[in-house]
C-alpha cells in the first residue's frame, strides 16, 4: 500500500542517532514515549506532515498512562505499574533508551483495574521494567507494591493478581509473609536472575548474589506450598566459562525452577558488555541454550508432576481440541497450563503431558 504511513516504535528507534533514522526512511518515528499519540501521528502524516517524536528519556521523565478500551478474548490482563530503570546491568540498553525510573499514580492503577474487571478480566498482571523500584505512598520497592496489592484486592470481582518479574532482593522474609496474606495473589513469582554463577552476576553489575536470590526463594517456601518459582537466564554472557555454565545449571537445581526463560547473549552496542574481551562464540551459545532448555523442561515437568492427584482450578481460556477431544484450557494460579472437560475449570490432576496438566 503505497499511500500507507510507517511508523517505527520503541527502544530500539530511540537508541539510533538521528542519522541512522534518516536512513530506515520510515515516514515517522515514535520512542519510548508518545506511544498513545500514535493515532494522532499517523493522521497528521497522512496530511502531508512530517512528524517525528523521539523522546530524550534521559531528560523526560513523565509517565504515560495507556490502557485498553474494550476486552479482548483473554481472562488475564497485564497493567504497567512502572517505567525506566537505574540498575545499569552491564549487557542492557533499557536505561539509555527508557531512561530512569518513574512510576505510575496508584490512584491511576486502581481505576483502571476496576475498568478492566467491568470488562470481564478476572486476573490481573502488574508489571514495568524494574517492578521492584515501584514508587508511591511516599514509599518505594516492596512497601509500596504490598500496598498496592492491598488495593486491589479489594476490588470484589478480581480472582487473580499476578506480578511480573521481580529484584530478588525486595523478596525479604516480611514482604513473603505479607505477601501470602493477600489471598488473590497468585503463587507464582518470577525472580530475575540471568545467571547462577557469582562470578558471571559481577561482570553483569547485577546487585545481589546467588546465595541473596536463595534467600528470597526459602522466604517465599516458608510462606506458600510449592510455589512456582519462574526466572530468566542468559547464556554465553562474555567470559562465561564452561564451569560457569555448570554452576548455572546446578543452581537451577537448587531453587527447583517451575519454568527458565532461557536467552543467547545478544550485544548491544552503547553497553558495557559490548566492549567486553572473551566473547562467546555462537556455536557455543547455542549449545549452552539446548543444554539449559533441556534441562529447564525437565524441572518443570517435575514441578507440574508434583501436583497429580490433586484438585486444580483454572481460569478458562478457551476451548481447545487435543487428541480428538474438546477441552477447556487455562492456567491454575501457579501459571502450569491445565486442560479439563468440565466447563467450570475445576478437577483433579491425572497426568502431566505436552506441557499441559490434565485434570478429570
């Protein structure tokens, strides 16, 4: 479609020089900010404008409240609650492209999750690019989102409250106990954690240890029984050794992970890491991925098989054909994915397969 208006969007326009824009030769360009406007771009574009809008983030610091207008076929519902980050991890550009952290009007979250339950969503996911630095109540990181959680569970027809990946360290002991008070708020925690090596977390500038992220896993075991316990890791990070890799996958076994996101070192130019010697060959990224994935499955299908012969609930999702048969399908409140024939969600769990726990 010729007369069609481009727009490119997000971090990775933002982190471009406006020379290397010029040459995308897209007709508009939208960063980190603005996103809400872009109805209003795309308009003035097709006017015959020229309409760039590339937010310094690094100077712009106001938080751009978007939301949904209408329900879309899903039960769950994801809110940002926070933008920016101040960590500065060695391998990540999200601080020079989403500058520095703000966070959202807890007032502003609550509306709008009492707009999303009149629209039908029964769970709701908080999340932001460093949820743990959430600021408001005068108070910040785990005071703040408890306090939160505490609003928004008053809202009457909320199931579910969901919160997205987490700073090992906010997970102390008390925030746990707090925490498991809050009935709807699922036992499923996703700890970021990159890598299980000491050594390899100090060349990330990582800002805790693996014996601090045990720590917050035990806070939450005491409190909650079985608790999925999900995270994501980096593979093949510079320097990584193959005894750095065997301390990772060890670690793994130690928190007995529900679910590892796992991901192949990618450079990003402007990082520190970028610049850094003994970068990891592809081939031996790729190995270390396959090796971690396959491992990875097994924990969870041990975490999910934990659960067989006992009562689960799910929200339903949608109706799914397997093997010939129609299923309602949705996730039980530690996020493993469950199929049963019975409409109202419920059932006992019978056995673990493809990735789903099958309930009668």
């Amino acid at each position: 479609n010729e007369s069609a208006a481009i727009i490119a969007a997000g971090c990775y326009i933002q982190a471009l020089s406006n020379e290397e824009r010029d040459k995308l030769g897209f007709d508009g360009y939208i960063g980190t900010n603005h996103k809400g406007e872009v109805v209003e771009i795309v308009e003035e574009i097709l006017k015959g404008k020229n309409v760039q809008q590339v937010s310094d983030m690094l100077h712009e610091c106001n938080y751009e409240n978007i939301s949904l207008e209408e329900k879309g076929e899903h039960t769950r519902t994801y809110i940002k609650i926070q933008d920016g980050c101040n960590q500065f991890c060695s391998y990540c550009i999200i601080p020079y492209t989403r500058g520095r952290v703000r966070s959202r009007n807890p007032e502003d979250v609550v509306a709008e999750a009492e707009r999303m339950v009149e629209l039908g969503y029964e769970e709701l996911v908080l999340t932001g690019i460093h949820l743990s630095s959430y600021e408001a109540y005068g108070e910040k990181g785990g005071n703040a989102l408890l306090k939160l959680m505490e609003e928004l569970s008053g809202i009457e027809r909320l199931k579910r409250i969901r919160l997205g990946s987490l700073e090992p360290r906010v997970v102390t002991q008390e925030f746990a106990e707090k925490l498991s008070s809050l009935k709807k708020v699922c036992p499923q925690f996703h700890l970021s954690l990159q890598s299980g090596s000491d050594t390899v977390l100090r060349r990330m500038n990582r800002k805790y240890s693996t014996e601090e992220y045990l720590a917050g896993v035990r806070a939450l075991k005491t409190v909650y029984d079985r608790p999925a316990i999900t995270t994501d890791i980096i593979v093949g990070f510079p320097g990584e050794t193959d005894e750095e890799f065997k301390e990772t996958i060890e670690f793994t076994k130690k928190v007995a992970f529900s679910k590892v996101h796992v991901f192949q070192y990618s450079r990003r130019k402007g990082t520190k890491a970028d610049t850094m010697p003994d970068q990891v060959s592809e081939q031996i990224k790729k190995s270390r991925s396959g090796e971690l994935i396959a491992h990875e499955e097994k924990l969870g299908q041990e975490y999910a098989e934990s659960f067989i012969g006992e009562p689960q609930n799910i929200l339903v999702e949608e109706i799914e054909s397997i093997d010939g048969k129609d299923y309602y399908t949705g996730y039980n409140e530690r996020y493993i994915r469950c199929a049963t024939m019975n409409k109202a969600g419920e059932g006992v769990a019978v056995k673990y397969k493809n990735n789903i726990l099958f309930l009668e």
